[in-house]
C-alpha cells in the first residue's frame, strides 16, 4: 500500500505545480519558536532531547489522523492520507522549479533575480564571483535534490507516511534553527546549541540516503568519474555529519555531470547549462527510482 502510495504520491508531485506553495507552511514557524522557548527553560538538558521532544510533538497530530482513519473503507483511507502526507513531505520547494527560476533570472541577466534564484537553491549566501557561484548552485541542485525528494522516498519506503513527515519535520526545525541564529547579530549559546543539535538531527536521518543518492548520481550520469569523486580522499576530521553528506552528494554529482568548458560559451550559457544538466540528472534518477519502486510494487502484488 505505501510504494502505491508513493507512486500515486509522485506523479501528484510532477503534476500539481501550483499546489507547490502549501509545502511552506509557514504557521509552523510560530510553533517551533515556542518550541525553541521551551526548550531555553530546560537549559540544564542536554539540547538535543527537548529538539527530539519538539520533532515528536509535530509528528504525533499525523500519527493520530492515520491510527484512527487509516483502516477505515477497506484501507482506502490510509492510501489517501499517504499521499497526503508524501505531498506535504517532500519539498518545501521543488528543486526543478527553482533551477527552472534560476535559469530564466540568469537569461534575463538581472543581478538581483539571479541572486535571489541562487539562493533559493543553495539557502544560504551566494559567491559573489560568477563562476563560483555557478558551480555552487550545480552542487547545491544536487544536495538539494536528496533532501528535498529522495531522503523523503528513502524513510516512505522503509517506514511509511509517518517516517517521511518525520524527516521533513526534523527539516523544518533545522531550517528555523539557523534562520534564528542568521537573523541575530550576536546569537546567544542556546540559540547556537540548538541550531547546531537541530541540524545533527536531521544530518542523522539524511546519511543513508544522501549514500544512496550518491551511488545513483553515478548510476544516472557518468559512472567511472562518479565513483573515482566517491572514492577520493578528503581531509574533513573537523567536518559535521551533515557537512560529510552534503560534500559528498556535491562531489560526486558535479563529477557525474562531467561538464567540460566549451569555447566562446558566456557565463550565462554556462550557468544554464550546469543548472539545466544537474536538473536533469535528479530527474533521470528519480525515473530509475520510480521503476524501481513500480517493480517493488508489482513483487508483492504478484508473488
């Protein structure tokens, strides 16, 4: 019932594009902040439990709906509600429209629109230089895409609508993390703690998929550059979690791209062309993950 309700799930994802801005759900702000105020009371804790009890509470409401709807007309109800919360799990954003964005800013050569779309990819500040910037924005489709879309496949398929919501949920209370921590001129210890427990949390439940979605960049774009990018040595000791996976999914889809400077080509040529590529290799391999999961779906209606 869930790789059904995922496969139903992602073809409402393709389709629904101007259902899109209902993943924000900005009033959960609100909620976490309180969150966060809680938590400063129970400062002697260590800072990632009142971060677990936080992620808890946002689950339970989903947890509560699909316990007490999910068995009714024949199991049909708990389908819905799966793709429901598959819908409201992925994203907040969808990275093909924000390379799609970064594109048309980057041909229209507006400085500020081409800023704002790189930010949307890469959430954070951008290098002023052109060409870092672009390869910036081509790795961060590529973390992105693991964040935004498999890591989200990843925990449906292996412990359904409750285990993807509860990593998008982990998600969220990251992102609010460091916005509060960005926002404040001189962010207290508290504030720091729990932006750095917030993202240990998440960077958890993203390290088996960010692997997977490395091996498949491989698998979807040039292999033997890919795994050589996967297999080189790094020196990141000091590096988080988080920081190891979102350097090896950058790593190793720039190197499955394998792009090659052509002559004559402008910045802005350039910059489409990395962005439109990387975009495409996510699409090529949520296509080998889709008939994946089909062939997974017709095993256990068959056998």
């Amino acid at each position: 019932m869930n790789l059904i309700a995922l496969l139903i799930g992602l073809v409402i994802e393709r389709l629904a594009t101007q259902l899109f801005h209902w993943r924000r759900m900005r009033w959960m702000d609100r909620i976490i902040d309180f969150g966060f105020e809680q938590a400063r009371r129970v400062s002697n804790w260590p800072t990632l439990i009142p971060i677990m009890l936080l992620a808890i509470v946002l689950v339970l409401p989903v947890y509560a709906v699909i316990f007490s709807l999910g068995g009714t007309l024949a199991g049909f109800t708990y389908l819905i509600l799966a793709v429901v919360v598959l819908f409201f799990s992925l994203g907040p954003h969808d990275i093909g429209e924000d390379a799609t964005e970064y594109c048309q800013a980057l041909e229209s050569e507006n400085d500020e629109d081409i800023l704002h779309a790189a930010k949307a990819i890469v959430e954070g500040d951008v290098p002023d230089d052109p060409r870092e910037r672009v390869q910036c924005v081509e790795e961060s489709i590529c973390v992105q895409a693991n964040n935004r879309l498999f890591a989200v496949i990843f925990w449906f398929v292996v412990l359904g609508p409750l285990a993807a919501w509860a990593y998008r949920v982990t998600d969220l209370i990251r992102r609010r993390a460091v916005f509060t921590v960005t926002r404040t001129e001189e962010p207290g210890d508290n504030a720091l703690m729990m932006r750095d427990a917030s993202v240990a949390l998440h960077g958890w439940l993203a390290w088996i998929p960010a692997r997977l979605t490395a091996v498949g960049y491989a698998t979807a774009g040039h292999f033997d550059e890919a795994i050589a990018a996967m297999r080189a040595p790094t020196e990141e000791r000091d590096a988080t979690l988080s920081e190891h996976s979102e350097h090896l999914l950058a790593r190793v889809g720039i190197a499955a791209l394998a792009l090659q400077d052509r002559p004559d080509e402008t910045i802005t040529e350039r910059g489409v062309r990395g962005a439109v590529a990387a975009n495409k290799l996510v699409f090529r391999l949520l296509l080998i993950w889709a008939v994946v999961i089909s062939a997974m779906t017709l095993y256990g209606l068959t056998r």
